[in-house]
C-alpha cells in the first residue's frame, strides 16, 4: 500500500489525478476510507470499479484482497495509462485489469460493483445495474447526501429491481466513519 500511496503522491499528481493537497490526507480521506469496502466484499468475488480513475478504490481493495479477481473500468484514456501502469508496477497483475470502457459499453456481469465520486445515484444506477450478476451488489461511497439521493433514485432502484440501503463502517478510528450505499437485487 506504501508503493501505490507514492505512485499517487508523485505521478497521480503529476498528472492531475490528484489535487497539490491531496497527498497530505491521503491515508485519511482515500486510503483507509476505500479500505472500509473490504469487509463488504465475499471472497474471490469478481469485482467491478467503475469510474477507477486513480485507483479509488478499485486497487486499494486489489492490494488488500488478493482473493478477488478486479476490473478497473475507466473510460479516458490518460486515466486508464496511469491505472495499467500502476497494476504493472504494483505487481498485481494477476488479480487486477484494466479496461478502457464506459460502464455503459460494458457488456459483463460481476459480483460486486464499487464506485466513488462518479455521479449522483439514480444516474449511476442506470449506468452501473446491468454490471450486476444475479445475487450481486453495488457499493458507492457516498457522503452525507447518501439520503436524500437516495429519495431521488427510489424509483430508478424499484424499476432496476435493486434494493438499497446506507450502510456506515469504519475501518479505523482515526478516521470519520464511511458512508456506503449497498443495492443489492431484489428478484
């Protein structure tokens, strides 16, 4: 986790997949908040990050859950050259892909899906429901708006046959607790 909190801290801001203040809470407001996902997440599941970026959270939980088989779908391109040569350079080759895709496009099923900062929910739901295989769940980190977009997107959930629920872990008491939304199919 040191080695991908310094890929970050050097070329994920070089590049602009992270803000000049953003290295000095990166263990408190990205690591350990994506870390919290891990106890979600049922062994060997396939796992679908869309929206990867920079990695959050897709390859923090790939570096914690070597059990699970990731994709990190990111659809523009300087992004997914910084995620390909992150895996590469993480060793994680094994477990993690990349590909260069918009969820949309994206023509398989998963056992999980996770997503961060990608959009409000009832759009990521439209986006995000066919990526999930029967039995399977979406888990969004979401902030304090996690209630009331979730008002906004219980028609979208009833129609997609997705049952959600906030859910707030912590996966360490330095940090603020995580708020994640878990929709998980109903039929």
């Amino acid at each position: 986790m040191n080695r991908y909190v310094d890929i970050l801290t050097s070329r994920g801001v070089d590049w602009g997949l992270l803000g000049p203040r953003e290295p000095a809470r990166l263990w408190s407001r990205h690591i350990l908040n994506c870390s919290a996902l891990t106890q979600l997440i049922p062994q060997g599941s396939s796992v679908i990050d869309v929206g990867s970026g920079a990695g959050l959270p897709g390859l923090v939980v790939g570096v914690l859950r070597p059990d699970l088989r990731i994709t990190l779908l990111e659809p523009l391109l300087r992004r997914s050259n910084f995620l390909v040569s992150a895996v590469e350079e993480l060793g994680l080759g094994e477990s993690v892909r990349v590909v260069r895709e918009r969820a949309e496009d994206h023509g398989f099923c998963y056992d999980v899906v996770t997503a961060r900062a990608v959009a409000r929910l009832t759009t990521l739901v439209e986006w995000v429901e066919p990526l999930i295989a029967g039995g399977g769940q979406l888990l969004a980190l979401k902030g304090r708006s996690v209630h009331d977009e979730l008002i906004e997107a219980r028609r979208v959930l009833d129609l997609r046959g997705l049952e959600a629920e906030p859910l707030t872990i912590r996966e360490s008491s330095l940090i603020e607790p995580v708020t994640v939304l878990r929709a998980r199919r109903v039929c």
